[in-house]
C-alpha cells in the first residue's frame, strides 16, 4: 500500500510518516512551499523526508496570494506571542490552508495510484485552528468520497488522522518509541535570523510543554 | 457583496458571471494554468473577464504533477474522440479538479474577504465527472463550514452553482439574455493548430448540441 504523508517539517506529520513507516507503507512526500516565514522548515522536512525514506518528497509552492491575511505568511503582520491558550482563533491562522493541502494531496494521490493521505492534524494541543479538529477531517473524507473517481467507484482515497486526539506528550513519546530524529523537526513559527526558535509564539510554547510533560529533552531547547 | 468566479473560459462559468453580475455582486476572477493542452481557454478568459468587468483577476498556477493522470494534461494521453455518452467517467477526468479549483478559491476568498464563490458545475449534460454533481458541491460545503475561520464563526463563504441541474440549452439561453459575448468562450479539449474546436471531443459536443437544441448560432461553428 502506498501513502502520501504531508510533511511539514513539525513534529506530528513526521510522526505521521513514522506510524505509516512502521505500517511497512510505500512512503511518498508532500511538503508546501506557502511563503511561511518559517522557511526552514522546508529546508528540514527535504531532510527528514530523507532519512525517513519516501520513494518520492514533492515539494509545490503556492502562491502568496492565497494565505497572505495570515500573520506566518504576511509581513506586514506580527506573529503574536505568548497569546496560547486564549479563546479566539489566533492571527496565525492560515484560511484554508489543510484543506488546501489536502485537496492537491487528494489530487496527486488519485493522478500516482496512492492508497491514503497521512496528515498530522491535530485538536487537543493546538492552536484552535478548524482544519485541525475531526469534523473538518470528516468531512473533507466526504468530499473525496463523492467528487473523485476513485471515491466514486468504490475505492476512495483514505484521510488518516492518527493524531487528532492525541496530547502532544504522547505524540512526542510516540515519536521518540518510533526513533524520530528531532533534531529534524522544526515548530517555531518565527525563528530569530531565520533558524533559532523563539520560544515565545503558540508553536515554541505547545512544543516545549509537551516536550516538558513527556520528561524527554528537546535537542532544539537544550 | 463580493463574488469570486471559478472562470475557466467555457461558457458554464462565464454565465456563472454574468448572474452573479445581474445580482450586482462585486466580481473577482480566478481561473487557472493547471497544463491543460486547451491552453487557449486561459486567454479567453482573460478578455472575457475585462469584458465582464472583473474588480481583479487572478491567474494561478497548478504544478503538471498535480493532474497529470488525466489525457487534458498528459501529453503521452489522447484526447478521446466520439466518446460522450458512455457510461465510464473519460479519461479527461482531471483528478480532483474542482476539489482544487474550490479549495484554493476558499482561501482566497477568506484572504480577500470576498463572500461567495461561483461555479459553473452541471450534471446534465456533461461527461460525468464526479466533482460536478450536487452531492459534491454539498460536501465541499461542509467542508468550509467546518474547516474554515469564516465557517466557524458563522458567516461562511457560499459555495453557489447556479448551473448545477440546467440542461446545456438552457444555459446557452440563460447566456444569449445575459448578454454573453459567446465568441469570447472556449469548450473544446483538443483545439487544432491551437484555437480550432475539433469538433469531436465530448466538450465540443455537448456545447454543438446545445447550441442546436438552443436554436442559436455559435459564433465559433459557423
């Protein structure tokens, strides 16, 4: 079976690629090139794509345009800080951005012949973003179901969220129980000169708590 | 209101603008470079979106990789001849097109505040494509409710296919009292030299016979 992992370079979507690793998957690679001020986790997802083995890694820009009202993609907005755990969903808030993601994967997957997409969304230690809970991931399975060939004649390309309800200590156990290399990972949403986390945005602050409440050291944060 | 219209140059998307027009909608334009062999429909769109008097029109780029299964983009692939009315989805089915046309449409309009996107879809007479029936375009809407900013916070972005159930002779008369510049549109999949209907792929047919049944003259098979 073949399964398209759509690789960020964050922490869950390469446990993600581990779990469906360990499921002795053909592995294939999707990675964005969205603008995101965090660059550099592109430039770690290509690696860890590597050294995870994907028979392929695409890698697909897409256009500033179409996310630019989001504080990781526009310049002139400030990714906020120390602003996780309020109610509201946060300025780093992409529109659309998984399902996005998730229909060019649906789409690549239906043109190369590959069984399911693996995404690493996730809503218990999260941002608040609606395409990270389960009713989003429902009803976009919904939506391949009945609008594409494969989902038409009785095979339907399969969404698999296997973090979804997940803490992120577990996730962080998972990944380490799996041999994830994390040094590999990048989550900061706004590196100081490009490649050193700040510590403080939403991402930096989910991260170093699950890493704390996982008692395992985080070889970014040493 | 503002509307963003899914232009792609036939002649379903262009009424598709002239109602939203009608209703005196703020238009914007999206239509896509996705490889097509038919890359003369991107040309006439663009005029067709002067004509119509779009407030912007955005071209974007969708890689070859994305769709490549279908014979509309695979150059190793032949446009099918004669084939329309079997009951086998053709092999210019483009994966997940209009999954990728929407999601991408449903960012933009959250980016740009625009509140409805229009969709010249229809599953009368068309070459049964899955992502032009009713039960998808409802999906997709699902999707946004749940997956966007915009969704959860109660006001979201209107997916609206006005086409959906009208015969190809309607719309072609729904198009003549709009006022529609029929020389302006594009159908066929396999232009000769470039920018010559064929005549014999399924597009060029569906659009003969509804000119026909219409009882008007198209300007491009005189």
């Amino acid at each position: 079976m073949k399964s398209l992992i759509l690789l960020s370079g964050g922490i869950d979507s390469a446990v993600c690629a581990l779990i469906a690793k360990r499921k002795g998957r053909e592995l294939y690679g999707l990675t964005f090139n969205y603008s995101q001020k965090h660059k550099i986790e592109i430039k770690k997802a290509k690696r860890l794509g590597k050294e995870i083995g994907f028979k392929k890694h695409w890698l697909l820009k897409i256009p500033p345009i179409v996310f630019n009202s989001s504080s990781l993609v526009n310049k002139s907005l400030k990714v906020p800080k120390n602003s996780f755990g309020s109610e509201k969903i946060p300025s780093t808030y992409v529109p659309g951005r998984n399902l996005v993601f998730l229909c060019i994967a649906s789409a690549i997957a239906e043109t190369e012949g590959i069984d399911e997409i693996y995404i690493g969304a996730n809503s218990i230690d999260f941002s608040g973003y609606p395409d990270c809970r389960p009713e989003f991931i429902r009803s976009f399975q919904k939506c391949i179901n009945t609008g594409t060939k494969r989902g038409v004649e009785g095979t339907p390309i399969k969404i698999v969220a296997p973090l979804l309800k997940k803490r992120k200590k577990e996730i962080i156990k998972l990944g380490k129980s799996l041999g994830l290399n994390f040094s590999l990972t990048w989550s900061c949403y706004n590196p100081i000169n490009g490649d050193l986390p700040c510590g403080k945005c939403d991402s930096c602050i989910i991260r170093k708590n699950g890493f704390k409440m996982a008692k395992i050291e985080d070889p970014l944060n040493k």
